[in-house]
C-alpha cells in the first residue's frame, strides 16, 4: 500500500505557509467520461406569479361576504369622492375664473366647495351604496371568469356552445349577467 496513505501527505506535518500551491496536481481537471466524478449542474427555476388586481385580490382573500361589501362601499365611495373633487375643482376654478373676485376669496370659496364633498366621507355607507358595491363585487367576479361570454352578451351576440354558462342563456341586467 502506499505510504501516503498511511501517513498522510508530507508536506501536512509542516506550517501552512509552506505547502504546494498545487498539490500533486489537484487543479487538473479529471477526465470528461469519469463516472466518479461529480460534475456541477446548473439548473434554472422561474415562478411564474399572475398579475391580479387589488381589488380581485381583496375579494379572493376576504371570507366574509358583508365585510367585502362594506370595504368595496368604502372603496367605491372614496373613488367617486375623488371624481366629485376633481368635477367640482373644475367647476368652481372656472367660475372664480371668469369673476372679479381677488385671489385670496377664490382660494376660500374653493375650499368651502371642496370641504362639502369630503364631509361625506364621514357618514355611514348607505343600503344604496352597500347594494352597488354587492353589483361591482359581482360583475368583477364575471368578468374575471367569463370573460369572453361577458364580452359576447355586451355586443348582444350569442355566447358560445362550448361555454359553461350557455345553457343558461345569459343577458347583461345592469352589467352584471
């Protein structure tokens, strides 16, 4: 047998500073066709994820059907407050516009008129409100599963044989089928 192998390398009895750069020729490479030796594979992974709207992702993650009525009354109240904001903006900027009053009273005046429209925000959602968010809630839903059926019945075409929904003869009452 070796005596290496007994023993150990020589140089391993002396400092580290003293040892080969390249013992016995470790750094060459070994023989492509070598079964014994392990050879590094690359492997590649992606994670596809699907883009969902924040709103899909809140009706997916939410169990409870009145708390996702209440959240999309609020949702939808906060964006038709902003376009109310935005309109009455528009408004009055262009009547103060058009008028002699000085600078400092058109800034008041377009205060007033906005503040109006942000003190709806702090009373409780209506059974009006609570109904439309129950519609957009719904129709959000269709659209994201029915998609072509919905587009199809909305140019009042037939909708497809082969779809889940045809035997059921859908029509579009007030955007929802």
């Amino acid at each position: 047998m070796d005596e290496k192998w007994k023993c150990s390398p020589q140089f391993l009895m002396q400092p580290e500073e003293q040892w080969p750069a390249d013992p016995d020729g470790l750094k060459e490479l070994p023989e492509q066709d070598d079964l014994e030796v392990k050879r590094n594979i690359l492997a590649n992974a992606v994670c596809a994820r699907e883009e969902t709207h924040s709103v899909s992702q809140l009706i997916n993650h939410t169990s409870w059907w009145e708390r996702l009525k209440k959240v999309m009354g609020w949702i939808l109240r906060f964006k038709n407050l902003v376009i109310d904001l935005w309109k009455k903006r528009k408004e009055v900027n262009a009547l103060l516009a058009h008028s002699c009053v000085d600078e400092k009273k058109q800034e008041d005046v377009l205060r007033k008129e906005l503040q109006s429209v942000k003190d709806s925000l702090h009373c409780l959602l209506t059974v009006d409100e609570l109904k439309e968010a129950e519609l957009e809630s719904i129709r959000i839903c269709q659209r994201k599963k029915f998609p072509d059926e919905f587009s199809r019945v909305q140019r009042e075409q037939n909708v497809k044989q082969t779809s889940h929904i045809n035997k059921l003869n859908p029509v579009l009452d007030d955007g929802v089928l």
